[in-house]
C-alpha cells in the first residue's frame, strides 16, 4: 500500500448503473481495495451505488439510488444534473471517479472515467433492428454519452491498448490522459469443477450472454456447413444458450435448431463452465466487440486451441497464448475450415500470439491505478 501525506480527503466512486456481470466485479474489486485505502486515514471513501448489499466494504460510507435505472432519461438526468447537487452537499471532494462510462457535472478537484463499453466502435446489423433494437440505439448513441463532459476528466481509464489509440483518435483525447488498466484476471482452479466424463467426440465451446453482439450466429454457420456440407458427424460444440433468452435466442434455434452437433446448455454458474472448459477441446470466440473478453484469458490457462475472432481485443487478450487460430467473424466458411481441421487432428495452422506492447500510463492494480489518479 502506498503512503500520500495528505490531510484527510474525500474519494468519490459513482456507480448507480453497476449491478450485474462484469461491472459490477470491477466495482467490487474497486471497493474491496478502497477500503483498506480508507483504513490508513488519509481518505474519507463514499460509494454512489445501486444497493449497497452488492458490493459492501467497511469503512466506506454509501448512498445508495435506485431510481436512475428505470430509464435512460432518468439515468441522464442523474448524471447531469442531480449528481452535482450530490457533490456540492458531500463537500469538497479530492477525486470523483465514474465507474460507468459517463463524465457526470460534478464538482471535485480531481475527475476520472472508467471506460468499459466498446460499442461506439461497434458495427451492427440491420437484422440487429428487429431482435435487438436496444444493442443498435447504444451503438449508435453511446459515442455521444462518452463524449459529453469527457475533456473535464484528468483521466479516462481504458482496458487496452486498442481502446486508448481508439479513444484518442475519436475524442481528441491527450494519450498520457488515458490510462489502461490492464484487468487483474485471477488464477483459475479447474481442479474442482464438477467435470463430467470427456465425450469421444471433438468438444468446442464458447461462453457467452445471448446478445447479438455475441456472433452465435457464425458458430451455427459453421455447423450447419461441416454437417451438411463436409457430412461430419464427430464433433459437438456447446453454447450458452437455451434458446428462450430474448429474441435473438429465439432466431439462432429456430435456423438452426436441427444442427446436432449443436449443444443449447443454457447458462453456466462458474463451476459447471470450467468443466465444460476442462473436457472441451477447444474454445471459439467470435464476438465482434469486447473490453477484454474474459473467457480468452481462462481457456488460455489450459494451453488448448482457441479460434478467435480477428479482431484487436482478442489479439491483446490471448497474447501469449500458443494454439491460436484467427478467423473474420463475418467468414463462418473460414471458421468451419479451421474447425475441420482441428476435428482431423492438424494443429499446423495454429500460432503463438506476440505480445502487444502498451503505452503508458498503465496499470496493472487497483492500487497502481489509484496511485496515478492521486499522484500530487
């Protein structure tokens, strides 16, 4: 832990819209280090969030807020104008950091942003209208949400490279402003997860939310080409899906549905998706869009084959692994290749993935990330 000889100043961490999946880990590991930041006694730490029994610490005071959820308007309002009647009854605030992607008006001395949504660099589908109209409307709009009040931060906080050189070029933004927080992905014990007995059959796999962004689509194309083109019969390949989700889970069974190959095991708690990581041959991942893509960064640790989208977040994430293949996740006829080839035993075309270097300023914790956004 790091020392500041500071009189007593007030950290403020916004997250009203952090309460499920990934987010809301990154608030809880937040929190969990402030709090032992607090117990030093230079710090005073008040935490804006949804409910407080998500991500309760001691030794930070909460306020908790509901009712900006319920609607985009309310969450805009919140962000832009209850937020800073919030700052100015907290009193001076030192550093006001916003976990969720907005730069609220606040007053405070020091500002920062979390960035974790890639969607502005996300190319939709106009199929995407029908079954996820939600998906396209941030895509389409969350460019403007980022940019509003985004040059009244001292730094914004990025996953990669690839979304620091992405920001800095959309928003105009100085490149020692932005700061990558690499994501401290924690060890992996695959000794108890319940794993069932290895089929015979070629396993692949891919974990994901039935989010259209997620690219089901490409594996079911893949499937539907190896089975009734190439007539394969030796593989399965299990998705998280059952189907009955939203409507984009309703259009991937309904064309394709009749693939047998195809696995719907529907969600997977945490124990039952390493076991399927532990007797599946393979890990595909086409997303088109991601922060970092966390499933990468546990099936690497397995060192087995992965096929991954050809795209920049994977290409970080999966650096240093030693069986990748990368495919054009618009190209379900390449990932079919390479599929094929696996399930006929020829690992030639996979390769090490290099390293990508990362500019500064980079963190690689809580505590050096802290540290910057402190620094006097």
């Amino acid at each position: 832990m790091f020392e500041i000889q500071n009189s007593r100043k007030t950290i403020v961490i916004s997250a009203v819209n952090l309460n499920i999946g990934g987010t809301l880990t990154i608030l809880n590991d937040c929190l969990r280090y402030l709090s032992e930041l607090a117990l030093e006694g230079n710090y005073k730490v008040i935490a804006l969030v949804y409910k407080q029994e998500l991500a309760d610490y001691p030794n930070i005071e909460y306020i908790e807020t509901q009712w900006p959820k319920k609607r985009w308007i309310n969450r805009l309002w919140y962000e832009y104008v209850s937020m800073e009647k919030i700052s100015r009854e907290i009193g001076p605030v030192y550093l006001w950091l916003s976990l969720h992607d907005t730069t609220p008006n606040v007053i405070a001395e020091r500002r920062a942003v979390y960035c974790h949504n890639p969607f502005p660099f996300y190319k939709w589908k106009w199929r995407e209208c029908f079954f996820a109209p939600k998906i396209v409307l941030f895509a389409l709009f969350s460019r403007f949400i980022y940019q509003k009040n985004i040059h009244r931060n001292d730094m914004v906080i990025v996953q990669q490279q690839w979304l620091k050189d992405s920001f800095q070029s959309l928003f105009n933004l100085d490149k020692n402003r932005i700061v990558v927080a690499v994501p401290d992905v924690k060890e992996v014990d695959f000794s108890h997860n319940g794993v069932q007995i290895p089929s015979k059959d070629y396993e692949f796999v891919y974990a994901a939310s039935p989010n259209s962004h997620k690219n089901f689509e490409c594996i079911c194309r893949a499937v539907e080409l190896l089975e009734e083109r190439d007539g394969l019969t030796n593989f399965k390949v299990n998705i998280t899906i059952n189907g009955k989700e939203n409507k984009y889970a309703k259009w991937l069974i309904k064309n394709w549905g009749h693939c047998s190959a195809l696995n719907f095991v529907g969600f997977l708690d945490r124990t039952k998706l390493f076991g399927y990581y532990t007797t599946s041959n393979c890990l595909i991942f086409p997303s088109k869009v991601e922060t970092w893509g966390l499933p990468i960064s546990e099936f690497s640790i397995l060192d087995k084959p992965m096929l991954l989208a050809d795209l920049s977040y994977a290409k970080e994430t999966a650096a240093g692994s030693k069986y990748v293949a990368f495919f054009d996740p618009d190209r379900p006829d390449v990932l079919a290749r390479q599929m094929k080839q696996l399930i006929e035993g020829d690992l030639s075309f996979l390769k090490v993935v290099p390293g990508v270097p990362i500019g500064g300023p980079v963190a690689h914790s809580w505590e050096k990330l802290f540290r910057i956004l402190l620094k006097p």
